[in-house]
C-alpha cells in the first residue's frame, strides 16, 4: 500500500517548506526542500484533528507498517512547521472513518441493521458469528472446536475468536473505510483485549428487544446462501420463488437453542455494557426494520456531521 503525504508551509511563526512522504524511501517532489523522514514523526488522533510530532534528533525509522497503522487517512492538509523539535496539528480535510458496535440479544436485528447501516455508510462489516460459521464450514480445527460451543449456546473461547476478529479488523479495507462489528465483544475479556490492541470504538449501539420477539424472530429466519441476505418467513419474506427455494436455515436457529443462547446473553451483557457506557446509544429494536434504521440512520448522521464540524481545523502549537 502506498502511502505519501505532502505537506504545503505556511507563514508562522519560522516558516519553512516540508515535505514528507512514506516510505522514506519514496523520492521527494520538490528536489530543493527539506524531506520529513518517516523517523521523525509520530502521530496521534483525537478525532479529526490529528497531531504529527517531528523529531529530528531521532534516529531509526519505525517499521512502515507501524506508522501506516498510525497514520490518519486522510494524509492531507495543510501544516504548519516549526524550526526545532516541532509539534505539527494539523487539521484532516475528510473526517476520520467512523468505528461502530453494535450489540443486541440474539435475532435482535444485529445483522439486520448492519446491511442497511453498510449500504449507506460504506464500513467494513465484521460479524464474529459470521467469521465463526465460515470457519466451521470450512472444516478447519477452529471450526470444529467453535462449533462445539455454538450448538450448546456457549461463547466461543478467546483464544479462538480473539485473534478471528483482530485480524480482520486489521485489514486495509477496514483501516481505510472504517468498520462495523456486530456481536464482539461479548465478554469483558474481549473488549479489554479490544482496547489494548488499539481498537476503540466511536459509537456502542444497543438494541434492544422484548423476549417473546427474539424467539419468533430466530424461528423464522431465513439465509440466502447466494446473496448473504437475511430473511424472515413472516417479517422480511424473500422477493421471489426462486430465493425463497433456496433459503437455508442456521445449525442453531431452533427454539431450544436460542434460549441457551440468551442466558450467555444475560450472563455477560452488563459486563460489556460497562466498558462502552460512555458512547452507548440504545435503540428500540422492536419496530419494523426500516424505522430501526432511521433511528440509527439519525445517530450516524449527527456524529458525522460533528466530525465534519470540526475538520477544515487548522492550528499549531509548539511542543
Ligand atoms: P451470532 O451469529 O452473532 O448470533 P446472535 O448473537 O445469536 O445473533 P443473531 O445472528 O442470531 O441475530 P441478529 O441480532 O444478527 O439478528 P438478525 O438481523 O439476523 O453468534 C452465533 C454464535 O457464535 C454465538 O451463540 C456464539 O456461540 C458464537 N459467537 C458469536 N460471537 C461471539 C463472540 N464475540 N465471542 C464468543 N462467541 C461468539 O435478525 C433475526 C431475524 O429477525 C431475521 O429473520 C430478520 O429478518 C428478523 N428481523 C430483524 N430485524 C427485524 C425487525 N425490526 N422486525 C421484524 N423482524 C426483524
């Protein structure tokens, strides 16, 4: 992937034409200015507005990956830089990705939402059941071993679903479009491992579900191995009689099992709850799909807007 960022000078308080691009190695545009080397930055972000340290007295260059992973996307704008040990902030010119959760009982609507949420929004849908099932399907000794706690109704262990989720979220497509993830975490084991790898998220939806619905809702569900699209004989029935042909239903779709899948449910909520309750929007997942999203729909828009606000910000400080 790669990565170049161009710097403009402006005029206060020493002003001086920088340039910087990564990898280090990449040559300058401007022959006669001075080159940022990719060891004399650092970043940090504080939602927008994002900080770019430049030392000069340091000496090896951090691994590209780990400033790729470090750095904003947007990687441009315009900074101001100072003579000696300088602190660079900078304003972004396109608001950082937005990173979501969304939690919720079983056959709350989780997956539901995620598509019209990513239809819109364009972010990278991460579903830790969906990367569990793929595993089971495809035969592997995590499938295997996961399969075994999915059909008793049981959390998968850490060990299996921790690095599952990790590595997916580490992909360029997430890092670049911003992510989704649907049903992780479920312990307080999860999201602390989460935190420490650097994933945190801006928003924690809640729905939220009356009981008798959840079991009507997991009975009638319907998958489209085609499409990935999730039906319901009674609430979101297919389009044609070809689909409706060829829907399947999920191994633990049965009233028996998402009852055991309710009591994890229960056991852990509160946990996880506790870790996000500072950004956590709860949503009446009782209406119909549509008006779900409009109240989610509503939360997006306003924290986009928010992050628009404060981008276009252009300020510098001396460290
Ligand atoms: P997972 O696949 O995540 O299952 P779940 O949490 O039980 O949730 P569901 O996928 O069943 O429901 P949903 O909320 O997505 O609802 P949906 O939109 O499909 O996990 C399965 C298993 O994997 C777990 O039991 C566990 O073993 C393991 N696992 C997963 N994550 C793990 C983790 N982090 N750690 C450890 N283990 C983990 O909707 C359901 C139905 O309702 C559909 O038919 C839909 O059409 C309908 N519907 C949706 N919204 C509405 C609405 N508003 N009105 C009417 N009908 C609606």
């Amino acid at each position: 992937m790669a990565c170049i960022v161009n710097f403009s000078a402006i005029t206060q308080p020493k002003p001086q034409p920088c340039f910087a691009s990564l990898p280090a190695s990449t040559s300058s545009h401007r022959s006669n200015s001075p080159k940022l080397q990719t060891s004399h930055l650092s970043f940090a972000s504080n939602n927008s507005r994002i900080s770019l340290r430049y030392d000069r007295t340091l000496a090896v260059s951090p691994p590209r990956e780990t400033l790729l992973s470090k750095a904003p996307n947007f990687m441009v704008g315009l900074i101001s830089c100072f003579s000696d040990h300088e602190q660079i902030v900078a304003a972004a010119n396109k608001p950082e990705p937005l990173k979501i959760m969304i939690s919720g009982a079983p056959a709350s609507g989780k997956g539901t939402q995620c598509e019209l949420i990513t239809q819109k929004y364009g972010l990278v849908h991460v579903a830790a059941g969906d990367l569990l099932r793929a595993e089971v399907a495809a035969g592997s000794e995590n499938g295997r071993r996961a399969k075994q706690f999915m059909e008793k109704g049981q959390l998968v262990p850490d060990e299996i679903v921790v690095m599952m989720v990790k590595e997916r979220l580490l992909r360029p497509d997430a890092h670049k479009n911003g992510w989704l993830l649907d049903g992780y975490p479920r312990s307080s084991s999860q999201a602390i491992a989460l935190k420490e790898f650097g994933f945190e998220p801006d928003l924690f939806i809640l729905l939220d579900v009356a009981e008798d619905t959840l079991v009507e809702r997991v009975v009638g569900r319907r998958l489209d191995p085609v499409t990935g699209k999730i039906y319901h004989l009674k609430y979101s029935p297919p389009e044609t009689e070809e689909i409706a042909a060829r829907l399947t239903q999920r191994f633990d779709d049965t009233e028996e099992k998402v009852k055991l899948r309710l009591r994890t449910h229960h056991q852990n909520v509160e946990a996880v709850l506790s870790m996000y309750k500072d950004i956590t929007v709860k949503v009446n997942g009782n209406l119909s799909k549509n008006d779900v999203f409009a109240k989610i729909d509503n939360v997006l828009d306003e924290l986009l807007e928010q992050r628009k606000a404060g981008s276009g910000y252009l300020e510098a400080n001396k460290a």
